[in-house]
C-alpha cells in the first residue's frame, strides 16, 4: 500500500495586531483510500463577535472534515459512492445548516456565520468548495490566479464592470459579504475542478492576509528556487502584520509533488 502522500503543505495562523482573539479556523490532512493518497485543506473566517465567529468557523470546517474522512472511509471499504464534487456540496450545505441552528437555538450566537474554502486534491484533480471572501488561488509555471470568486458586495461590483479592482482595494464597503455560511437556512455553494499538474501550488488565504499582501508579492515568494512552504507563510503572515495586521491571518500553502 502506498503511504506517501502527493501533497505537501505549510500553514498557520495569526490573531493579527488588533483584534484579541482569532475567529480563523484552517485544517489540513493527509490520508489515504486505499492505495489512493487524499489531500484536505482548508480555510474559513467566522464573523459574528465574542465566541461567535471562532464557533462558525470551527464548525463548518469540523463538518465538512468528518464528511471528507467518512467519505474516504467508505470508498476504501470497496463501497461505490456518489462523485466527490458533489460529496463536498452536500458537506457544506450540512455545516451552513448546523451553524444556522446553532444559532437559531442559542440566542447569544445570534448572526454567526463565516466563510470557507475547501480544497481535496485526488487522483490528478483538486475539487473546490467555497462560499465567502476566503480565497484559493493557484500557482502554475510563473503565473498566479485566483480560482475562487469573492462573494462581497466589491466582488460583485468588480465582476460585472461596475468598480476597477484597484477602487475595489479601499471601498468602504469591500467587508460586506453576500454570501456566508449560517447566516441564512440556506446556501449556494461554489463547486470547481482543476486538473492538477506536478509542481503545482495552491494558496488559500483569510482576508486577513490577501487584505493586505497582493498577488504579485505571493507569486515572487512562491516562484522562488528551493521554495519551503512554512518559510513562505510564515514570511506572508509577518508580512500582513508588518502593514498593521488590522485583522485575523491565516494562509495554507499545498504543492503537489507527484
């Protein structure tokens, strides 16, 4: 049985200067379906003040983690299963169900909710689940992209020609979100597939780092010769906090090596 994984990651995560608790939540895992190496990560920003935002956030990703390890644990077992995009959909509508009741029942979580991207990279593919301002982009042969959508009032004002991207950068409003997990009975999910290529680098990311730290400054870094994930985020952290880290830092970095 093969026990080496095809993924490799750095990751970590700051409070910011400013803010005195971290309501970001990220996990990354390595195993195994069979002989099938499974690579999950992922990244969410609760909202919702005090103990709110950090419960948010640490429920969508602990829900969809535990569907992932259920899901891989029942393929390997030789079962036949509905396709993984759609196994991810179905875990994120959970965990925007479980937080919304969550806080529908406890009055003091009233207006939980957060954001997250979900990445699980399998046989030569990298499936994305995402709902938020959260971020995944993607690093290939010198070029970076970002391959989510922000769901923020400034995003859809960018998307359809309405704002530049630059006037986008300082808008009053490019914290508003339109979309999040808990905040509503129910959720649209983004969904996407990308064909992975060796050497390939996926960076997901709070707003709390790509607020602050542009694409041109992650791709100098993550192009660099003899490129160490946690180096990288650790500097992209330290980066953000040197230009005022006015929010939560989180960033997760995962090569694909084989």
């Amino acid at each position: 049985m093969q026990t080496k994984s095809n993924v490799i990651f750095g990751h970590g995560s700051n409070v910011g200067r400013v803010r005195d608790h971290n309501e970001d939540y990220h996990r990354v895992k390595n195993f195994f379906a069979g002989r099938n190496p499974i690579s999950f990560f992922s990244v969410a920003d609760g909202m919702g003040g005090a103990a709110a935002g950090e419960r948010a956030s640490k429920t969508a990703i602990e829900v969809v983690s535990k569907a992932v390890t259920d899901y891989v644990e029942f393929i390997a077992a030789g079962n036949q299963a509905i396709p993984l995009d759609k196994a991810l959909e179905r875990a994120l509508i959970a965990a925007n169900r479980k937080i919304n009741r969550d806080a529908l029942d406890n009055p003091e979580l009233s207006g939980m909710g957060t954001t997250i991207t979900a990445c699980i990279a399998l046989d030569r593919k990298l499936i994305f689940g995402h709902v938020g301002d959260s971020r995944a982009y993607l690093i290939r042969q010198g070029e970076i992209n970002q391959i989510t959508r922000d769901h923020s009032w400034v995003g859809f004002q960018v998307e359809h020609g309405i704002l530049t991207a630059e006037e986008a950068e300082n808008h009053p409003n490019r914290n508003q979100l339109m979309r999040a997990l808990g905040t509503r009975a129910e959720v649209l999910v983004d969904i996407g597939t990308i064909e992975t290529k060796i050497g390939d680098v996926f960076l997901l990311s709070s707003d709390g780092l790509h607020g602050f730290v542009d694409d041109h400054e992650f791709l100098a870094e993550l192009k660099r010769p003899g490129l160490n994930l946690q180096t990288a985020v650790e500097y992209f952290i330290g980066m953000a906090n040197s230009r005022g880290g006015l929010d939560n830092i989180t960033c997760v970095i995962a090569q694909v090596t084989a």
